[in-house]
C-alpha cells in the first residue's frame, strides 16, 4: 500500500470520514446523468488498477474472491468472514467507492442483517445482495441449472430489516432480482424489483442472459411506466456488447464489469506459466510481463523506503 494510503492504523474519526466521503460519492453519481461505471476486483492490487484508470467504483466480485483467493467454486462456499476480509483489504488499498457482492448474505435473515452491519462498521460504500436462495447458483451458469429464488417478501423482508438497523443514511444496499436468469419472466422480475425498492434499496440489479437486451427493454418500459425512482444497475457479462454509455441510454445508472480483469489475469497467468514450462528460464516469460520496478511502484515501494529512511 502507498504510504499516503489511509491504513489500518487510522483514527475511528478518519474511518467514519473516509467511509462517508465514499458513500456520498457513490449515491451523487447514482443521482447524475451519466453511468457509473465500476469494475471487479478479487485483490486490493487490482483495485488500485481500476482506480489508476479512472474508472467510478470497485466492485468487490464473489466470482473474483471465490477463485482467486481461495480456489473454490463460487457457491456459497466462502465463509461471510472471508468475503468481508477480502472487501476490506481491497476496500483500503483504493479512493473509489467498493460495493461489495455479499451473494445472498450467508444465511437467514439474521445473518444478512449482521452480515450488512458487520460491512456497514468497516467502512465499505455498500453492498449488492441477491434473492437466490442458499446455497447460490452462480448466474452465469447455464440455464439447464436447477434454480431457487427466495419469496419475493422474504427477500424484501430481510432488506427493510437492514435499512432499518444502518446507523450511516448513506451505506448503499442494492437489491438484485434473478427472475429473468431463473426464467420465471418480466412480470416476476418487475414485482419483485418494486418490492425490493419499496423495502428501502437503494438500487436495483436487474439480470438477464439475454444477448439480445429484448428481455431488459421489457423489463424497462415497464419499470418507467411506474417510475420508481431508484436506479438500475447493469452487469452485463451475458450481453457484452453494449457499451456503458448504451446501457445509460436505456435507463441504467450503473454499469458494473464484474469480472473482466479476473479473467484476464488467469489468461495471463496461463500465458506466463506455459512460457516457462516450456522453456525453462525465467526470460521465457518477458513477453508477458511487467518490469519489476512497475509492481514497486504500484504499491509504492521506494516512497516507503525513503520514509523510513528518513527517520534513520
């Protein structure tokens, strides 16, 4: 981490500011015309990544931390400690507001109310959780995979229950509705992302497999004829072609790439670990690699040196 990095040495005081400047830039750019646009991240050094390029937001990917971390499938495995220590590490490594995937919040209700406040009291901008039901089925699995939802008002039950208890009006809890993935169509979709808001999400997640977007734009018309008042978010790993600026256009105020540059690195990785199996030598892996004065610096290596230097 660099040096001028808010760490975990800071004051309760300077923890409560910096979780609240977070939170207020996301709910303004929520609020603004243009998309926020967020990306994935499974470790606190690709989320500096993601900030060096000026993107919006850090999304804390399950997928990313299932895999990266931890080598297990994402389902339901990882413990709630896990993720949350996982958010935490990525959440202080980046000035950009981290939304962490907390799945469908390792348990019953009285789980997904802790597990809330528990993310709420570290200081991460907020938090995205599903109506599947435990154990998860990832939604980018095929669709000959048996899927269960939670009831509708089960799920915007443990959601008031959250807004109820938060202590910071701008910790950000987002609700995400898999009807369209688990096939149970455009009217189930649409009641439950209006339970869900009228429960106190502050956001809505609508997912669909559809590549085509004509399941969405049913879905948005809809959802305009009401208007609810709360934005939509868009994570469009099974519909790729639409740019962030495009999926604005029809209605969504946020756009998250949720796992892009896991997949990339694990590409990569084979890349470089092919090189040198192949090879033998370390140099069978220049083509693929970064200097290693490149991964110093983005930690902040020598400003970390001459800090302690100078005391010297």
């Amino acid at each position: 981490m660099s040096m001028d990095r808010p760490a975990g040495g800071e004051t309760p005081g300077q923890h409560a500011d910096r979780a609240t400047g977070k939170r207020r830039r996301l709910r303004s750019g929520l609020e603004s015309a243009g998309p926020v646009v967020a990306v994935g991240a499974h470790d606190a050094l690709t989320a500096r990544l993601i900030e060096q390029r000026a993107f919006d937001a850090v999304w804390v990917s399950g997928l990313g931390v299932s895999t990266a971390q931890l080598g297990i499938p994402d389902l339901n495995l990882m413990t709630f400690t896990e993720a949350l220590e996982a958010a935490v590490r990525i959440d202080r490594a980046t000035e950009l507001p981290v939304i962490a995937d907390c799945d469908n919040g390792y348990g019953g209700l009285l789980n997904v109310v802790r597990t809330a406040r528990e993310y709420e009291l570290a200081g991460i901008t907020g938090i995205c959780l599903e109506d599947n039901i435990f154990p998860k089925r990832n939604s980018l699995l095929g669709a000959e995979v048996d899927r269960e939802l939670l009831p509708m008002a089960e799920h915007a039950r443990r959601i008031a229950a959250i807004k109820q208890r938060q202590d910071s009006p701008d910790f950000v809890v987002i609700g995400r509705v898999e009807a369209l993935i688990a096939g149970l169509g455009v009217d189930e979709a649409i009641d439950r992302a209006l339970a869900y808001a009228s429960a106190g999400a502050d956001a809505i997640v609508i997912h669909s497999r559809d590549k085509t977007l004509a399941e969405i734009d049913a879905f948005l018309e809809r959802w305009r004829s009401v208007d609810p008042g709360v934005p939509l978010v868009a994570i469009p790993t099974l519909f790729p072609t639409f740019s962030a600026e495009e999926l604005a256009a029809r209605g969504f105020s946020m756009v998250i790439f949720a796992n892009q540059p896991l997949r990339g690195a694990v590409r990569a990785m084979e890349q470089v670990l092919d090189a040198l199996r192949d090879e033998r030598r370390a140099a069978a892996a220049n083509p693929f690699v970064d200097p290693v004065d490149h991964v110093f610096d983005l930690v902040g290596t020598r400003d970390a040196i001459a800090l302690d230097d100078a005391g010297a």
